[in-house]
C-alpha cells in the first residue's frame, strides 16, 4: 500500500474517532438538555396542581369538585395532571387518554421520578404527595425521541461527509506533500537502469523541509555514488595497466623457454625475468588484499603495541636490503593502541618506498619521539623528492609522478595508499614534506596508548 494511501487511511481513521466522540457528547447533551427542561416543567406543573388544589380546597371546594384543567398548560409536549386520595383519582386534566401515558399507568405509581418504556413512546413522570393526597404529573417523550432520532440521523450522516471531505482533501495534500518523494523514486529508477549517478534531484524550499533535506542527502549521496564508481572504474583500470605488462612478459617468456630453442644464457636471463615479474605481480596482489580489506572496514581490535620495538625489527630486516645506508636517528619508548601487524606494514611501506627513490649513497634515517599525547614516527631520504604538483595526489592508489617512474619503473602506486589506510585506521595523521637539502621526509603521528591505572594494595 502507498505512503499516500496509509496517510488518508490513517487520517480518516482518526477523525471518524474524534467525530464519533464529539458529535456523541454534543447529542448526549442535547438529549440532558431537553429531557431536564422536561423534569423542570413537569415540577413546576406538580407545583401548580398543589397550589391550585390547596387554594380550591381552603375556598370550600369539595375534592369532587376541584379543577385541574389550568394546570396542564405548564407544558408543550402531551401531558397530564391527577390528583389521588385514599388511591382513588378526585380530579385530573390535560391528555389522561394519551395511549403511551395510558400504557404506562402512572396512577398506580410510588413517589419519585419515573421514565418507563412503552409500545408508544417513553414516558416520564413523577408522584408527589402532599398532605391532603398525591399529585401525578406525566408527560409523553415521543416527539422529542423522535426529535432526538432525527438528530442522530443528521449527526450520521454529516460524520460521513465530514470523514469523506477530510479523506478526499488529506489525499490531495499529500499528494502533494509526497511528491518530491516520487521525484526521487523516478531519480533513484533512472540511476539503476542507466547507472548515470551524475543525475541530482535539485530540490529547493525550506532548508527545514524534512523532503527538501532528504532530496539534498540523496544528492549529497549520488555525489559519494558518482565518486565511488569513477574511483571503482579507476581502480580496475590501473589494476589492469599494472597486471597487463608483467603477465606479458611473463607470458612471453614462458613461451620462449617452451620452444627449447634459446642457448643457455638466454634461458637463465628468461628465468629471471619470469621470476622478478612474478614477484612484481605477487608484491601487487597482496597489496590488493590489504585495500581490498580496507574497504571492507574491518572492526579495529586495539592492543597494547610497543612501537620503538616495530621500529628496531623493521630496522633489522630492511638493514638487509638498503644495507648501511639505513640509519636510527633517535627512539624513545612509545606504547600505543593498535595492530602490531599493520603497524609494522606501515613502517615497512615507507621504509622500501624510500629506498626505492633513493640511490646510492643516499641515507634513510629513522626517528621515533614522543609528542605529548603523540608517538611522531619520522622517516627521512635523501632520495628524488617529490614534486610540488604531484604532492596532493601521493596517497591516490596507483599514482606515481612523473619522477617515480623515471627512478624505478617496478613500483605498483599502492604503498602509500596502504600507509594512508593504516594510519588513518589508528586515528592518526600523516604528513609528507620536501626536506630543504633534497629528498623527502614523512610524520606519522599516532595517539599514545593511555596509561595504566595504578592500583594500590
């Protein structure tokens, strides 16, 4: 079922119940009303008939004489009056033969008020006693129930057209109301069938409207879209560019070696090649999986990590390959929370990413300080530097400038979108400056693990 429809259902619902609730008070007080102009009456024409009585009977009237015919005029709707002594009707008057009242022998009443239901209608009346006998007074409701029923009737009815009108008139608005949604169900359909995530909803208004904000989040959402799939096209193209000329070379010499036909030294430098290139595209498919985890936004689980350690085992091993060139600077004692792993991937990223860019006899150099709340890794080159206009894009997967790749054609673009990733997972920074005598300096900070709380014994 439709928002729209839910809505006028809905709406409907609800003033059909306030329409019951209130047109039922107003006739339960209309009905009050009259039936106590009723009793009202019918106790002024009870005063009357003892007034005139005791005025007839004190002017030497005899009980089988008095009259009771001016009496009956106290009221509109068919009534009458008796005046009873020792059980027997001495005087009476208006309509005694009304049938209802007659079907409802109010003579034969006790004292009080009375409401009875006829085969005519209903009948109130009321037995008062006095000290010389008991005065009757009734009066037939038939007209005013019928009044009464009438007005129900009416109530009905305006109810309905009240629901219906308010039904029709809610639809309306919120067809209205409802229909910058539509606009962005039709955007949301054109997108999937064409995938054109340029298209926008452009709605304007009240910067309050709940629909104005939807439509801009969802443009503020098709702009994230259109980012993430240009990104996603790039992303596969590179990783083709990049697999496309290993695999080749690997292909080719393969088949070569498969022709039996080159001398030995031939075979030995085909070899080689197949096997550098097969660790070049080895090298490139586990950096895929670190981004491809990335974007899966594992859950970070923080563990108590002591980097200057990272930092000497990262020293050792890369010492192997850039032999003395490598060099410590300066460590201290830096506790933070994080994954021992990636951290250590993050040292070794920079660290071969400078050896890589920097040739012989150029010094790398590592530092590791602590910068109040901070850890500030700090790895320095001597190497190619970087050039001001390549500088904004150095952390974009797959992009080397133009000096990269004059330096070394082998590099995949990755590793400083992995040192990005990594930090940014250990809610850190990090920042990549040109040193003034050449070369190339990068700050990794990350926050300190808290120390423990000391307890005492």
């Amino acid at each position: 079922m439709r928002i729209r429809q839910r809505l006028t259902i809905w709406y409907g619902a609800v003033l059909a119940l306030v329409l019951v609730v209130a047109l039922w008070l107003a006739y339960d007080l209309h009905a009050l009303a009259h039936d106590s102009e009723v009793d009202a009456s019918l106790s002024e024409m009870a005063s009357r008939a003892q007034s005139e009585i005791e005025t007839q009977t004190h002017s030497g009237v005899p009980f089988g004489a008095i009259d009771l015919s001016a009496v009956h005029r106290a009221i509109d709707e068919p009534h009458a009056v008796w005046f009873l002594s020792d059980g027997r009707v001495v005087a009476w008057g208006g309509m005694v033969d009304d049938r209802a009242i007659v079907l409802a022998a109010v003579t034969g009443l006790s004292d009080g008020w009375h409401t009875q239901d006829t085969a005519s209608g209903r009948v109130r009346s009321r037995v008062v006693p006095i000290g010389i006998g008991t005065i009757v007074v009734a009066a037939d409701l038939a007209r005013i129930d019928a009044a009464n029923g009438e007005l129900r009737v009416a109530y009905v009815l305006l109810g309905i057209a009240a629901v219906a009108v308010g039904m029709a008139v809610t639809s309306a608005i919120a067809g209205l109301a409802l229909r910058p949604i539509a606009t962005l169900n039709d955007t949301a359909r054109g997108i999937a069938a064409s995938r054109d995530f340029e298209r926008r909803v452009h709605m304007t208004g009240d910067p309050k409207d709940e629909l104005v904000t939807l439509a801009r989040t969802f443009d503020e959402m098709l702009t994230s879209l259109d980012d993430a799939y240009r990104q996603q096209q790039r992303f596969v193209g590179d990783v083709s560019h990049e697999l496309r000329t290993p695999l080749t070379t690997i292909r080719g010499h393969a088949e070569l070696l498969a022709t039996g036909e080159l001398p030995p030294a031939a075979e030995r430098d085909a070899v080689v090649r197949i096997a550098r290139e097969s660790t070049r595209v080895s090298r490139l498919v586990d950096e895929l999986l670190v981004l491809a985890r990335a974007e899966a936004a594992e859950t970070l689980v923080p563990r108590p990590v002591h980097l200057d350690e990272v930092v000497m085992e990262v020293f050792d091993e890369m010492r192997i390959v850039a032999g003395e060139r490598l060099r410590v600077r300066w460590i201290e004692a830096a506790v933070v929370q994080g994954e021992r792993d990636r951290l250590k991937q993050l040292l070794l990223a920079l660290v071969d990413n400078a050896n890589r860019y920097t040739p012989a006899p150029g010094h790398i150099e590592l530092s590791l300080s602590r910068d109040g709340a901070d850890a500030v890794l700090r790895v320095d080159d001597e190497g190619i530097g970087i050039d001001d206009a390549d500088m904004p894009r150095v952390f974009e997967r797959f992009y080397r400038g133009a000096a990269a790749k004059r330096a070394n054609g082998s590099g995949s673009g990755l590793g400083l979108a992995i040192v990005r990733w990594i930090v940014d997972r250990h809610r850190g920074s990090v920042r990549i400056e040109r040193r003034e005598t050449g070369g190339t300096s990068v700050l990794v900070r990350l926050p300190l693990a808290a120390p423990a709380p000391v307890t005492s014994a």
